[in-house]
C-alpha cells in the first residue's frame, strides 16, 4: 500500500477523465449503487479510482473496506490533498479535503462474482419474480 499527501493545486492542470474513476458522493446515490458500480469497474479496468471531498471521504472509505473484506479488491495506492473551492454562500475561497484510493481486482475476484452471480441465478430460479402481464393489470374504476 501506498500512501500519498499532496499540497493543494498540485498537478491540477494535468488531472484528465478517467474512465475507471468513481467520484462519489454521500448525497446522491446510495452506498451499494457504488460498491456495485466499483465491481463493474474491476471487472472491465481491473483497478478503479474512488475520488471524495469533504463528507464522502467516509463513504470512499466504506466502499474500499466493503470490497477490501468481501476479497474483491486490494488497495493499491491512497493519496489525501486539499483542494481550494468557491464557498457557494459567502463567495470566499475555502479548503476541503480530498481523498483518492486506487482499488485493483484481487486474485479471487472473478472466482468470487462467478459465484455471486450462480447464486443470484439460483435463488431466481427457486423464487422467481412475479409478473404481470397488461390484462392482468388492475384497472381502475370511475364510478
């Protein structure tokens, strides 16, 4: 494990989009939408970046140890920074903390979704999902 503390502004001019980088947020979608949009991301780069500011530095953190535990991913690298923000309020200049953390695909990490995914095909099979077709639908009446 690596782990790295940047000043503020460093390398911001060569910072790109990167097809395997998940900028999360504790606002937006839930924890799971993410540790599942990370094992996509193993699956097709075999690493993926989780970016935080501020309050979703937990969540990054949650996620990595989630996937970190379940034998999916090992840490790769760990870098803090500060980055330098316009306060939407008072307009003034403030810091807010930064996290990065490459995860890559572990060892075990296709025999393990080969697995999850024969499971979730099983309990399918044994329960399988109510449907219903347009007639079947209930309708309602205006009385």
């Amino acid at each position: 494990m690596e782990v790295v503390a940047v000043a503020a502004g460093a390398n911001e001019s060569t910072i790109q989009k990167k097809s395997n980088r998940i900028q999360v947020s504790n606002t937006k979608k839930p924890l799971f939408f993410y540790v599942n949009l990370a094992k996509r991301y193993i699956q097709q780069h075999d690493e993926v970046e989780l970016s935080a500011l501020g309050m979703a530095i937990t969540t990054v953190v949650t996620i990595a140890e989630i996937l970190k535990n379940n034998g999916l991913a090992t840490e790769k690298k760990v870098s803090t920074s500060t980055v330098g923000m316009k306060d939407e309020n008072k307009g003034r200049l403030v810091q807010k903390a930064k996290i990065e953390i490459v995860l890559g695909k572990s060892d075990k990490f296709d025999s393990l979704m080969s697995a999850t995914s024969a499971a979730a095909a099983a309990a399918t099979a044994t329960f399988p999902q109510p449907t219903t077709s347009a007639e079947e639908a209930p309708t309602e009446s205006k009385d």
